[in-house]
C-alpha cells in the first residue's frame, strides 16, 4: 500500500513496450511537435514584428498560439524523452506541473476561443460597433480574463488531485499524467471532490461551445444575406472548420475526463487523449492563421525584409521563442525529461 506521501514517481504506462514502436512513436511526436512549434511561431513572429497586425482579431490569434505552445510543450517532450530512452517515469512533481499546466493552458484556449468567436460576429454582425465594443482595453480584459480563468481552474484541479491518498500504485495507462487515470489510484471517496470539479470545468466549457455554435449561427445568416459568392464561400471556408476544431476539443475532451468506466479501454484513452490534448495544438494555427492570406502577406513581407527575419527580429518575445525551443528540445533528449 501506498500514500501520496510515499509516491515519489509515477509510471506512464499507455504505449507498447516493443522498442521499435518506441522509436516510431518518438519520431511521430518529434514530427507532430515541431511542426505544431513551427507554425505557432510563424505565427506569433507575425503578429509582433508586424504592426499592421496589432488588431483585435490577431491580439486573440497570438493569445491563442501562446496557448496552444504551452499546451503542446506540457505532453509531448516528456512523452518523447520516456520513448527515445526507454522509461516511463515521471516525478511527482513533474506529474503535477503536468496537470496544472494542460488545465491552466486548455481552459485559456475554450476561453480564447470563445473571445475570438465573440470578436468575428461583432467584426459581421455589427461592424459599426467593432471599434466601441473592442477597443484595446476592453482586448485586454478579455484576455487577462481567459488566462485568469485558466490559473485558477489549474490551481484547484491540481490541489484537489493530488491531495488525495493514493493505494493502488503508481502506474499511469497514458502518456502524460492525465486526473482521471490518477484517480483511479486513488482509495478514497474524496476523490469526489474532484469529479464535481470536473462536472463544473466541463459544464463551463460546453457552455462556450454553445456560445460560439450561436454565434457561428449568428454569422452565418448575415454571410447568407451577403450578395457576394466569393464572400460568402470565404466567410463559410473559415467558420466551418473553427466549429470543427473547437467542437472536437470541447467533445473529446469532456469524453476523457467523464466518461464511465465500463467504456473505458487503454486504446480508447489513448486516442481520445491524443485527440484533445496533440490535435487542436497542431492543427489550430493552420485553421486559424495559415489560411489567412493577410497573415500570408505578413509573413512573406517580414522573411523579405532587411530589418525584420525570423532570426534577427529585435523583438523580445521572438527571441525568448527562439530560446526556449531549443531548451525543450534539450528536454525532450535528456535522459531523466521533464521533471
């Protein structure tokens, strides 16, 4: 028998033990993580270093990308780290950073993208009132507001979790230190508390789900009014696959964390995992932002500048982007990982 006290380390359990499907793994990860690194940063290099996109819409989108580095780089480095050197270990610590990060990062991403579908209805619906309704105070707001949302969704989920005694081992059936298999750990009926805060978190974020559906709805119908086919076929290639991405993070993601457990399998977890927490990092930037053809422009004009590269650009955060890329890649190859 163990306690939370006692465990010093969990064992992250959800892939093959076969070495050859290790390596696979890793360089699938490696390939899903520098790309997702990649085009996220394009995009927030974009946006600093271009003042032209210093608007609402793009403040959101680079908002949005932080997010999506923050959530990405919390699962898979570590996950890399176990695949490359053979191990499944992850501290207690590590465990809970892991926690708190992915629930601090993907409640700010349902808020942002909730922020953002608010930002496009107002940019259709009521363009004469764009500029009253988001001026740069009422952007900020906002944004503070889904990041404030997500470090306290973090700190309880977190606190709850891993206040719990733990009796039946160490091992972890997934990737990443995910709280509904670490309260399969659990012995006590405490573990309650934790499932109520989940059934608010969720509830929370089907909410937005269902803010964002109506007022996708709302643009749709002004798009219909539109005499132009061209703008409407644009506004349509756009909105539908937001409404994609946001509804299978929203879906796949309240799944995993409430579903019962006579559905529950490890393959079932597994790629129900992947597909709340690896996806929508990945895939948002280019549903987002690359097939903006304004930020195309934006990007194409900052590599031909003689001032501005991806490399030399003055601004601070590019260069801190730059940094920390290459400090998580050294994780990813350290024998010992993440934490």
């Amino acid at each position: 028998m163990s306690n939370s006290s006692s465990t010093t380390e969990f064992l992250l359990l959800a892939f093959t033990d076969t070495r050859e499907l290790q390596l696979l793994h890793f360089w699938l990860s490696l390939g899903i993580y520098l790309a997702a690194f990649l085009s996220n940063g394009l995009v927030i290099t974009a946006v600093v270093c271009d003042h032209h996109m210093h608007t609402p819409m793009y403040f959101f989108l680079l908002n949005l990308a932080f997010c999506d580095l923050g959530s990405i780089s919390t699962t898979l480095p570590k996950a890399m780290s176990n695949f490359l050197w053979d191990s499944g270990a992850i501290s207690y610590t590590g465990c809970a950073a892991q926690v708190f990060f992915l629930f601090f990062c993907t409640t700010a991403e349902c808020a942002l993208l909730t922020v953002m579908s608010y930002d496009r209805y107002i940019a259709i619906c009521k363009p004469l009132h764009y500029g009253t309704l988001l001026g740069s105070r009422a952007c900020a707001t906002m944004a503070a507001a889904a990041w404030g949302s997500g470090l306290l969704n973090a700190l309880l989920h977190t606190a709850s979790t891993f206040s719990l005694p733990l009796c039946q081992g160490n091992a972890v059936d997934q990737f990443f230190c995910e709280v509904p298999q670490i309260l399969k750990l659990s012995c006590s009926s405490f573990y309650l508390r934790e499932v109520a805060l989940l059934v608010v978190s969720l509830s929370s974020a089907s909410g937005c789900l269902v803010f964002i559906v109506l007022s996708y709805a709302q643009i749709f119908r002004a798009v219909l009014r539109m005499p132009s086919e061209q703008g409407r076929h644009k506004a349509f290639s756009m909105c539908l696959p937001h409404l994609a991405v946001v509804s299978l993070f929203v879906s796949t993601g309240t799944f995993a964390y409430l579903k019962p457990p006579s559905v529950s399998s490890p393959s079932l977890d597994l790629a129900v995992a992947v597909l709340y927490s690896v996806v929508p990092p990945a895939v948002n930037p280019l549903i987002y932002s690359m097939r903006n053809q304004e930020l195309k422009g934006a990007l194409s004009s900052l590599f031909r500048s003689k001032h501005l590269s991806f490399f030399f650009c003055k601004s601070f955060i590019v260069k801190l982007l730059i940094v920390r890329t290459c400090h998580l890649l050294m994780l990813a190859f350290f024998p010992f990982g993440f934490l």
